[in-house]
C-alpha cells in the first residue's frame, strides 16, 4: 500500500490488496462478511482535470478503504463506477484522482446484518440466506475538495475542486440496482489491480513479473520434469514458495495465494458458492492459473470468459448448462448414442492416432446445440483453439503480432449468429425468454465450453490415458504385463484425471482485501499430507472409488450448492458426468476393438512421454 499523495498528484499503490499476509478465513472463505453496498458514481466533474493528471492518464479514481476503483475516461462526464462496499464502512471518505468526497448512510438507515449460519467445520451451511437485513437506496450529489493551509487563519480548511452525484444502495435495493445495469449491460467495477491493469512503472513492473512467473511455470511442467516423475516440474516450482506445511503457496504474482493442501482446497471451495453468493468473492477473467486479456470476448460488457461472469449471468447460464451437459443429459439417449457412433467412428480404421479431438468436438456440439458437425468441421473447429488460446492469453499488444486477431474475431462472430439459432431450437422458451444481451451471452458461454471446457480436458484426458498405457511411464507404474480390463476403465479414468489433472487451478477474489485465492487442483491432487492422498499421491495406482469420490478435486465438486448442479451459485464442472462417459466411452471402444492385444503402438515406450500439459500423441 505505498503510496505518492499531495497536491497535483495522482495516488499510486504498490499493490491492490491491503498490507500483510491474508489470513485463513480470507483464504478460506471461512469468514462471512456484514453485507456490502453499492455504490454508483453516476457523474464526476472536477474543475481542473489537468492540475492532478497527466494527459494519458485521464481515468476517474476513486480509492476508498485502500483498495482503487477506475472508470471510464473522464472526457466523456460519466465516470461508469458502480463497485461493492462494506456496510461496516459506511459513512466513508473516498479520495478520488482530484480530492475528497464523503458517502454516508441514508440518516433514517439501521445497518444491522444477519450473516449466513457458520458449520461446525468453520464453513457455511447449506442454506444461505441474504448478507444483510437492511434495504435502502439514497441518491446523493457532494462537492469533491481538497485542503491547503490558510496562513490568514492558521489551519488547514477545505476548498472545494470539483462535484459528483451517484446513489447508494444495500439489500432488495441493491440487487435491484444491480439488475438493471446487468440489463443495460454495464459490469460493476472490480478492484484495481496490477495483473489485470498496469498502470504505472511499479505496477507494470507488478504485471511483468506475473508474466515471467508464468513462462517460468510453463518451461518447468515442459522441460524440468525428473526422470520417471511427470509433473514434477511443476510441483517443485510450488513447493519451493510453499508455507504452512505445504499447504499454501505464494503467488503466482502480486496478492495472490495458492491453496495447495487438498484438505485446504476442499474446504475453499465448499464455502466460494456462499461467498459469491453474499459479494464477498468475485472472479476475474481466468481460465485455471492463466489470466486472460479480454481480445477474445468484444461482444460481452465485461470482455471475458464465461468462468468470470458477475452472479446474475452465471445464474442464468448454470441452469442451461446443466440441462444441457448435466448429469441428466449425460445418460440421455442421445448422449449414449453420440458418444458410442463417434467412438465407434474413431476405431474403425486399423491405423489411428490417438487424438480425441473430433471425437470430443462431435459430441460437444449434438449435446449443446443438437447438432452434428463433420470431422471435417470438428477438426477445424478444434484447430482454432491453440489460435485462441494465444490470442486470450498474452499481453494484448503482443498477442495480434502472433496470431489473426481479426480473423479469429470474424470466425468467433459468425459461430455466434450459428449458436444463436441452434439454440432457440434446442431450449426454445428459455430461449424466448432471454434479451438480446442475454442471448448473446450464452451463446459466447457455449462456445467458451467447447473450446475451453470440455474442448480441451478431454482430449487432454484421452491423450494421457493412452500414453500411461503404451509409455515408459505406465509401464514402470502399472509392471510389464498390464492390461487394462473393462471392470478398471472407471478407476482407471480417475486416476488419469487425478495424477494428471487438465485444469490445474480455480480462482476467486475476496472482494474486501482484493486478495487473489487460486485453489491449486493439480497440487491438491497430488497432496502427501496424511488429510490428502498419503505417500502414494504421486504414484499412479488404481484406488477404490470411495477414495476418488472422497478426495477428488479434479472437477471441483465441493462448489456444487445444496448437491444442486443447476443451483445458480454452484461452480462445480457442469459436465462432470457427461466427460466421464466421453473418456470410458472412447476406452471401452478401444477394448471391444481388442485393446492392448490388438493394438500396438509404432513409437517405443521410451518415445511416449507424459508431462503438466500433455502427452506425445500415441500413434496405434
């Protein structure tokens, strides 16, 4: 929290969380916050702009209780701030770019609160119930002004520089307010911070050593692995900030933990739905440890993937997807027969690399969209993802030189109209119900799940699967002979998806300390502590069910709400069932065409190799 004030200045902070290390409610979530309110910055106006900044850097500041809050340039005299405050900070001086205002509660106003009930275990039950029983919204207009010393008077006296008028809402009103800018398509402002907004040298410096951290973690699970132990590289990498007996982790980047005690993880994510629930966590456009740029997603307000859509979206996607790609769609009849002709499909040709790519794409597109595409189609399709991935995963100055920005836009906007149309067929009264905003954003969802979801976790799965059975490494874990056998294809899947999880992280942000919590899936899976997988974690052994059910974090199922799937709060994967049966579906295909027998790999064991982001791709 350094800080540069005075007159003419802007405020700068080093970081956007508060001083100090998070504590274990905050990273936890064990913690239920005395509600939040929101408050709207609706017009700013500031009588000199050009004392207090810098022609590139006009943006509207406002910083109270130590976290900075941006928004739109000040030219346009409409600050677009709406951003979530504690109730318990309320009344609040807020300093903004070019001085001082004051919110206080409405004078006839009792914030009293009525926070969820908390579990023996330190988390929240199952019921949850609104953060705070107090409802108002009260419109305000307040001079901004600073102090200089009066050598007439000899003190300190305020004069003023400037004026704004918003409101302040908490409660029914609150989540009102918040609905009708949702409608209008205008996203509340998120804490500032450097990862995501660099705005100065020290804060870019912030920004730049993310990026660094990065490439190290990605060269460390390419190239750093010890023989015979896949994935090392990266565990090392963890380990080596780890604390609290390798339980949390430092980083990666600024004020950000990682939960790596699987106990820990567990824990964490029971209490997030909650917590979103109640604004006291957020999520921010990430896909597992990678922050993304919002190049990818023009056509959404808040320019990011559907994992970091506000509530209102989330709740009215979750219960689609869950129609869609739930555990009820998953034993579908047109599911089942999916899954079985595109297996079928793949292993008719004596020759194949194992490359689940169409496999996975023919099903993902009958299952959401109830439509069948080509392998021709499905192996474009599946061709635009690295494409994609580059385009939304680097600095955005630096992605278009790599890739077709444009072009992937282009194709991006005419899947979009193609989505649109197939899915008013397939959910046609919810579909009916939906604006046009709406629409849009779940289209832009349905493509997020088949290029990012399941696009490519399964694969990934199918990939690994294969290079565990015919590699060095599976032949060292599993002996010479194995063979596997129709009774192992479950645990036999688990266990790929344990020691080799596809999505290694799953973020939030307290919204009160602007603390970044990764839940680290790849090392909560691969947790020795005797609360996690014991000695053996990092082995790959066939375990009973009941352990996989039991410490399995793979898909996230501790975010799942009330055991309900489609509960607008739940983060759970929606299509946990659905990419079991894809991956033993394909499997089982593979034994009834004979399996290890039958099939035999042109690469030698020692060719095949397995590591943190993939496997050689087994020719048979």
């Amino acid at each position: 929290g350094a800080t540069l004030k005075g007159p003419g200045t802007v405020q700068i902070m080093a970081t956007g969380a508060t001083p100090g290390a998070p504590s274990l409610d905050v990273l936890l979530g064990r913690s239920a916050s005395t509600g939040w309110a929101l408050i709207g910055i609706e017009r700013l106006s500031c009588y000199e702009p050009q004392r207090w900044t810098a022609a590139a850097d006009l943006r509207a500041r406002v910083t109270p209780w130590g976290l900075r809050f941006d928004g739109e340039l000040l030219q346009t005299d409409d600050p677009s701030m709406h951003f979530y405050v504690p109730i318990t900070k309320l009344p609040m001086t807020m300093e903004m770019a070019c001085g001082v205002l004051s919110v206080s509660l409405p004078s006839t106003t009792s914030a009293t609160t009525a926070p969820p009930a908390a579990t023996d275990s330190g988390g929240y039950s199952s019921e949850m119930t609104s953060p705070s029983e107090c409802s108002f919204d009260s419109s305000f207009r307040t001079v901004i002004y600073r102090q200089r010393f009066s050598w007439r008077d000899w003190r300190l006296e305020d004069y003023d520089v400037g004026e704004a008028t918003g409101y302040i809402a908490a409660g029914d009103s609150m989540r009102a307010r918040a609905a009708a800018l949702n409608a209008a398509g205008i996203e509340a402002v998120d804490a500032w911070t450097p990862v995501f907004q660099p705005s100065d040298w020290l804060s870019a410096f912030a920004y730049l050593s993310y990026q660094f951290s990065q490439i190290s973690y990605l060269l460390g699970g390419l190239t750093a692995d010890s023989a015979g132990e896949p994935v090392s590289g990266l565990w090392r990498q963890v380990e080596s900030r780890s604390f609290d007996s390798k339980r949390l982790a430092h980083g990666p980047g600024a004020d950000t933990t990682s939960v790596i005690g699987n106990a820990y993880a567990q824990e964490a994510m029971r209490n997030l739905g909650p917590r979103l629930q109640s604004n006291d966590n957020f999520r921010r456009n990430e896909l597992g440890t990678q922050i993304l740029n919002g190049e990818m997603w023009p056509e959404k307000p808040n320019h990011a993937i559907a994992l970091a859509d506000n509530a209102l979206d989330h709740g009215r996607l979750r219960p689609l997807l869950d129609r869609l790609v739930g555990p009820a769609a998953a034993v579908s009849s047109m599911v089942e027969r999916a899954i079985e002709e595109a297996a079928r499909s793949f292993w008719s040709d004596a020759t194949v690399a194992v490359d689940a790519n169409v496999f996975t794409q023919t099903i993902l597109h009958k299952a959401l969209l109830n439509v069948s595409v080509s392998s021709t189609m499905a192996r474009d399709f599946a061709g635009k993802k690295q494409e994609l991935l580059v385009m939304a995963g680097g600095p955005p100055a630096a992605v278009c030189l790599l890739v077709d920005c444009e072009g992937l836009r282009a194709w991006k906007a005419a899947r979009l109209v193609e989505y649109r149309t197939a899915l008013s067929r397939v959910v046609p009264a919810e579909w009916q119900a939906l604006s046009d905003l709406e629409k849009t954003k779940v289209a832009s969802a349905v493509l997020d799940a088949l290029l990012f979801a399941g696009g490519v976790s399964v694969p990934s799965v199918v990939s690994n699967a294969f290079a565990v059975l015919y590699g060095e490494y599976g032949r060292g874990q599993l002996g010479e002979g194995f063979e596997l056998r129709e009774e192992q294809l479950l645990p036999f899947a688990f266990e790929v998806i344990r020691r080799f999880p596809p999505v290694a992280g799953f973020a939030s942000w307290d919204r009160r300390t602007n603390q970044h919590v990764l839940i680290d899936l790849l090392m909560a899976s691969l947790d020795e502590r005797g609360d996690g997988w014991g000695p053996s974690a990092r082995e790959f052994r066939l375990r009973p069910m009941a352990e996989y059910h039991k410490k399995g974090v793979a898909w996230a199922d501790q975010a799942t709400v009330a055991g309900d799937n489609a509960h607008p709060f739940t983060r759970a994967c929606p299509a946990k069932d659905l990419s079991i049966r894809m991956v033993v579906g394909f499997l089982r295909t593979f034994l009834r065409r004979g399996g290890q027998r039958c099939w035999r790999s042109t690469q030698r064991p020692s060719e095949i190799e397995i590591n943190g982001y993939g496997s050689t791709t087994v020719a048979l």
